[in-house]
C-alpha cells in the first residue's frame, strides 16, 4: 500500500510540475557541517506564493515548491537564520533541484556557500520510484502495534480506538499518533524525524519509529482550480492505515502554515 501511495504520487510529480513550476530540497549547515534548525528559507519575490516559504527541519533539511507563472527561468530565494549571514541563491525551474547551503555566521569575515544540483524529472523518476520502493525494506522495529489496533475514526479522539482495552505502551504509540496527526491538520509538522521529501509542492515523510506520518502537500492537479491537496497520512505499519487530504486554496494553505508558525 505504501509503495503503491508513494508511486502514484511521484506520478503525479511528473505530470504537473511541467512549465510554470519551481521546487527544491536540500540541507543547511554551518561551516563545520552541523544542520541548522529553523532557518527560513523564502523567495524574494513572489512572496504571496503558498510553498515558497519554509522552514529548515531539526536535520537542517527544507523544501519549497510551488506552481508560478509560465514564462519564469529563475526564482530567487534568500536564506535567514538567527546567528548567520543571509545567502541569496537562484533556483531554476522547470527542474529538479537540491542544494545543501552552508551559511557563515554573522559579523565573521567568512561567507557562506551553496552547492545546488539540478536535473531532468523525466529522467528521475524511474531512480525515486525505486527509492521509494527501498523505503518499504526495513530493519525490524522496536514495537509495531498488533494488526488488531485499527482505528475507527480519525474524527474521534486518539482515533476512536478504547486505549482501556490496550497495554501501555500500546497506548503510548496511539497517543503519539494522534497528537503527531492533529499537528499536521494544523499545518505543522509531527514530532519526528523526516526521512525525505518529494518535490510535489512540499510532502514529507517522517518516520516515528512505531509508525510513519506523511505531511501531504501535494500540488492540485486541477488546473481550473489551482491549489494544494494537504492533510496526514497515517501507516501504523500493521495493515492499518488512516489519512485526511483536503483541498486547500494556496491562500488558505498559508494562512494555516503562518498561524501554525
């Protein structure tokens, strides 16, 4: 089921992140290579453009993607951090980007640096969807909830399920669960650490060790409609499965990320 997920929205990727779209990922770190958390990393233009503006995770990675108007080569981005110099880069469309940033702290003579790698979607695709396929190949876990741990309604607190009739630490993973789900309805992220993003307007999987949440934020494929699918997806990684994805207009995906902030 996951890597069945993974596939259809990686083509998806393909298809609509065509003329008229920008995207990037990657990794901010100080000169010693240590990540930096909370750097913002924003266009300096088109700053009313919901996914273009982001905030680096505790492992120092971001993503930023966004549909914008056709005919745009470049877009701008700058980066900010408490303690650093900013750094200005460019990023072009109609590309896949990744970049790690080094950012030189501040009042220092030093200045910091980007290594930006940018290549053809049409000729990585094939490369993720087998990523994603060596996502589902893991080393055993800790504790995985039995397969009769399901939820019943992610519209009932801790998903419905009677933690009474469950051990503690069945219990704990379940309220972890929720909370971690209730974050990304409010536009944050869970509490754990992510393991990648795709470049489809800004998803992100995060493993939590009992189970795997992916932030969906994935570009509408309606074009007369233009806009953001977002919401949790929940793998208990037992068979059980629940998720929320809901339209969004971009307007109304920033004001949910800024208000979360």
């Amino acid at each position: 089921m996951r890597l069945a997920f993974l596939s259809a929205l990686l083509l998806f990727l393909a298809g609509c992140m065509g003329d008229g779209a920008v995207d990037c990922t990657g990794t901010i770190v100080t000169a010693e290579g240590k990540p930096v958390a909370g750097a913002r990393v924003h266009a300096t233009e088109l700053q009313d453009v919901s996914g273009l503006d982001s905030k680096s995770l505790p492992d120092g990675s971001f993503t930023v993607g966004a549909l914008i108007a056709p005919g745009r080569y470049w877009v701008a981005f700058v980066v900010d951090a408490p303690g650093f110099k900013p750094l200005h880069f460019e990023v072009p469309t109609l590309l896949r980007n990744h970049a790690r940033i080094v950012l030189a702290p501040a009042g220092s003579a030093e200045e910091g640096s980007i290594d930006l790698a940018s290549t053809d979607r049409g000729s990585e695709i094939d490369q993720d969807e087998t990523a994603a396929a060596a996502q589902d190949v893991e080393e055993p876990r800790e504790f995985i909830l039995p397969a009769s741990v399901r939820p019943v309604s992610d519209a009932k607190p801790n998903f419905g399920i009677d933690l009474e009739k469950l051990s503690t630490q069945e219990a704990t993973v379940v309220v972890d669960a929720w909370v971690d789900y209730q974050r990304v309805l409010a536009g944050k992220s869970p509490d754990c650490p992510s393991t990648f993003g795709l470049s489809d307007g800004g998803s992100t999987m995060f493993d939590c060790g009992s189970y795997k949440l992916m932030r969906i934020r994935g570009l509408s494929e309606d074009v007369d409609k233009p806009g953001f699918n977002y919401g949790p997806s929940l793998d208990f990684l037992n068979g059980n499965t629940v998720e929320r994805i809901r339209f969004m207009t971009s307007a109304e995906l920033k004001k949910l990320e800024e208000a979360a902030r």
